[in-house]
C-alpha cells in the first residue's frame, strides 16, 4: 500500500516548490529514495534475479517507467516556453530553459545530469529531474548486485554513514549530504536492508505497537517536516534542521517499513484505489512547475511561483490543472506503457522462477 504515501511526498514537494514552505519537499525527496531502495531491491530478488537476462529486463522496465512521460514533462515545457515566452521575466522561471550547453542538452535528454551535484547543471526542462539522476544511479548499483545480500547492504549502509561524517569532517556545505549523488547512498542502502529485515521476520518485537499504526507514522513525519520548514524560514540553525532532517529521514523509513510488513494507512482502502492514487506521484513529481507557470499567466500575467502570491485560489488552479496534465500522463503514456512492462514482468519473473 506504498501508492498514498506516494502521492503525498510528491505533493510535498509541490507546496515545498512552489508555495510557502520552501523545504517542505526535502524530507520527501529521502523518503522517495529510501522506498525505491526496498522496491528496487524486492524486484530484484523476486522477479528478475542478478542474471544478465534479468538484468536487462530491470533496466528495460525502468526505462520504460521513467522515460516516456519525462519526455512528455520536458517537450511541454518547450512549448510553454514558446507559447508564454513574453510572459516569462527575463532571469526566467527557476531552471526552465532551453538547454544552451553540451552537459543540459546531455541530461535533458537522458534525464542524468553529469555532476556530483546534479542540480547544479541547468537548465532543466524538468526541474525536479536532478533526483532522478541520482534514483538511475542507485537502480544501476541495486541491479549490479550492491543490494544482493543483506551483507553487502550492511557494508552498503557502514559506506554510506561513513560519507555523511566525512561530510562534517570535511566542512562540506548541507548541498553534498543532499543534492549530491553519495547522499542518496544513505535512504537507499537503508530501503535495501528493510528488504532483508522483512524477508527474514528481523522486526524487533518491541517495535511491532508503532509498526502496526502506520498512519502515525506518517503523520508524526509530516509534522516534523513542516515544523523544520517552518522553521528554516524563521531563522532555524542549520545544525538542528540537519538533526530534524536526519530524524525524520529514520521516521520515513520506519513507515516504510511498517508498509512492507503488509499494514494499511486506512483499513477501508483498497489496494486498487491505493495504486489509483500512487499512479499520479510520478508525473506530479515531474509536471508542478508546468502546471504552475499555466496557473500563474492565468492568475498574474506573469509566468511565477506562488511562494509571494499564495492564495487558495492559486492552490486550487494548480491543482487542476496538475490533475489534468498528470491524467493525461496516466491514461495515453502510462496505461498503454504499463502493458508492455507487466508483460517483462511476467517473463522475467517467469524465467526466474525456473532457474531458481
């Protein structure tokens, strides 16, 4: 039942974006990572195996998964640039631009942008893409096998917490235990070895009372994550947003974890409508700032975020007009891809199964 908790970081990352809670997303951005860890090593184990031929099915699921509606994400961006262009001021709109340079063509185009700090190559159609190069570089680790064992994750994990020190050690500013792509290390070996603590009942007794309320879970975090936000823009040390971040980042996985062991946000949900749900986080994630230089030529006659103009007026446009774009997304680029993907699934699963 990973599709709400979903949906919700990427609408977290939306108001973190666009609104008033300018880091608000960061907290989602880990959770994201720490889930794909679990999911991508689940697969791996379960369906496709460490193989060559299993290999090669993961990597071509996964592109199918991601890249056809990137694309989508990016080409209508050009055309909002084309359309809006008068309405766009002359600095331009956060990162959406047309790409000048041979490393933003590159990773416009292949969605990995090559640098340590991938949000720091601009411009970027998709602006939100810079983590996606950092997930395609874990799913390449977890596929070549870092995740294998739950020796190698652990090892994977001692790795990951030893470049977070190094990181203080070193005076390295909060961007390198964040954007970086070494920062992903730390959710993602954390997501590999929730894998190994399911699969071998591993769950402390004692932790089982918290594990079963999952919807607690969740809210304690977003509550730690809107309070730390809040804070930051009141002025917050950025040692204690770091402590709060790194707290809430132990929260996520928690409910993660809480949501492998098969508990439910809401016993009333069902897993259809759970995925009905979860199938809009991925072109929310990649659609937002689309949706908000629409809303905001309509509402300002300007293309601008809303962090100075906040209205519920402005809330609810975006929000429709990101359904709108992400339905679109989901009924001509998702469910026809999706066919294509489960039949690799079941292939490759298939073929597992019998070598096993």
């Amino acid at each position: 039942m990973f599709g709400t908790v979903r949906t919700l970081w990427a609408l977290m990352v939306v108001f973190g974006h666009l609104f008033w809670l300018s880091d608000f997303g960061r907290f989602a951005v880990f959770g994201f990572y720490i889930l794909s860890g679990y999911l991508m090593t689940y697969v791996m184990q379960q369906r496709y195996g460490y193989q060559a031929s299993g290999k090669k099915r993961f990597a071509l699921n996964r592109f199918l998964r991601l890249y056809p509606g990137y694309w989508f994400a990016c080409l209508l961006s050009l055309l909002l640039l084309l359309v809006f262009n008068r309405y766009f001021p002359l600095a331009g709109f956060s990162t959406i631009a047309i790409p000048s340079n041979a490393a933003s063509l590159l990773g416009n185009l292949t969605m990995v942008y090559p640098s340590w700090l991938p949000h720091s190559i601009t411009p970027r159609l998709s602006p939100a893409a810079w983590a996606l190069t950092v997930e395609i570089f874990f799913y390449c680790a977890i596929c070549l096998g870092i995740s294998k064992t739950l020796q190698r994750s652990l090892i994977w994990l001692a790795l990951s917490v030893l470049y977070v020190v190094a990181s203080y050690i070193g005076d390295l500013y909060w961007h390198a235990r964040y954007f970086s792509i070494p920062a992903g290390s730390l959710p993602f070996s954390i997501g590999a070895i929730i894998y190994f603590v399911v699969q071998q009942n591993k769950v402390p007794i004692s932790w089982q009372v918290i594990l079963k309320k999952p919807a607690l879970i969740l809210l304690v975090m977003v509550t730690i994550s809107g309070f730390t936000a809040w804070q930051i823009n009141q002025g917050l040390h950025l040692i204690t947003a770091e402590i709060l971040f790194y707290t809430n980042m132990l929260i996520s996985a928690m409910l993660v974890l809480s949501l492998a062991l098969g508990h439910s946000l809401n016993n009333k949900m069902s897993a259809g409508f759970d995925k009905f749900v979860g199938d809009f986080s991925y072109p929310i994630y990649l659609l937002h700032y689309q949706a908000s230089i629409i809303a905001s030529v309509l509402l300002l006659g300007e293309v601008s975020k809303f962090k100075q103009h906040f209205s519920f007026a402005a809330l609810l446009l975006v929000g429709l007009i990101l359904v709108v774009l992400s339905l679109l997304v989901i009924k001509c680029i998702d469910l026809p891809v999706e066919r294509l993907r489960k039949s690799i699934r079941d292939k490759a699963s298939g073929q597992y199964k019998a070598a096993s």
